[in-house]
C-alpha cells in the first residue's frame, strides 16, 4: 500500500485549547465544574516527542483495511526509532513509499504487505529497499 508524504511535524506549540475554565457565570458564582477541569490537550505531547524526526504521511488504497489502514488515514512516523519485528514501516521499495509489516524468521528480515499470500520482500542489501522509518500511530476516521 503506497502512502505519500504529507507533512513534518512542527516544533512550535499547537495545543489545542479549550476555552477559559476560569470564567464565572454573570451571577458570580463558582460553578461546581471548576473542580474537574483539565488543563488543555497537547496532541504533540503525545503523540510528537520528536518533532524533528516525526513526519506525517496519507495512506492510499485500499490494501490494508484489514489490518486496520484505511484510505487517507494519516500515519504518524517517527525515523528516529529502530524498527523491530512485526512492526508497521515505511519503507522504500524501488524508490516508492510503501507502507509495510516488517517480519523476522531465522534472524533474517523481510517486508511483508498486508496480504500474507503476498511475497515477501527481503532485506538482504542486494536490492534497494530501505526503511524509512517506523510508523507510530494511524489516525482515521470513524464515518466517512
């Protein structure tokens, strides 16, 4: 499953802030709410601890939905970390970007799609596949 590059994840502060919990209703009172209020969500704190390493990226196709990819969801990838077996990657194969499975059996390593009937890609140095970098989360929609 091809995916394209979308866009590198920005250093600069992009929470999303929720209105002023403290403002008082006109009577003047507190309300009881004030209590249980959050501070506000910082999607990159989550999901972004390495702005410079972390990208964003679209799925294209329908290839996946199996394994839970489905078309124009967005993939958070972090090329900082090291991909481990049976980690989702992005990988280059013939210079595309490919979303892929990463497999190991005998110490040795292979790129398999989402169709386990499909062949398996090694990584063996002899052709120009490469890993890309690890892919960490996948947003979707749940209608569309």
């Amino acid at each position: 499953m091809n995916v394209s590059r979308f866009a590198y994840a920005s250093s600069k502060n992009s929470s999303l802030l929720a209105p002023s919990p403290k403002q008082r209703g006109a009577s003047g009172f507190p309300s009881p709410a004030d209590d249980y209020l959050e501070v506000a969500l910082d999607l990159d704190r989550y999901l972004v601890p390495r702005p410079a390493s972390t990208f964003f990226m679209r799925v294209s196709g329908h290839g996946l939905v199996q394994a839970g990819f489905h078309d124009k969801d967005l993939l958070i990838v972090d090329r900082a970390l090291t991909p481990r077996a049976n980690d989702w990657v992005i990988a280059t194969i013939d210079g595309t970007l490919s979303l892929q499975r990463l497999v190991s059996q005998a110490s040795r390593f292979w790129l398999q799609g989402g169709d386990s009937r499909q062949a398996r890609i090694p990584l063996d140095g002899e052709r120009d596949h490469r890993l890309w970098g690890r892919v960490c989360y996948v947003i979707h929609a749940l209608h569309r």
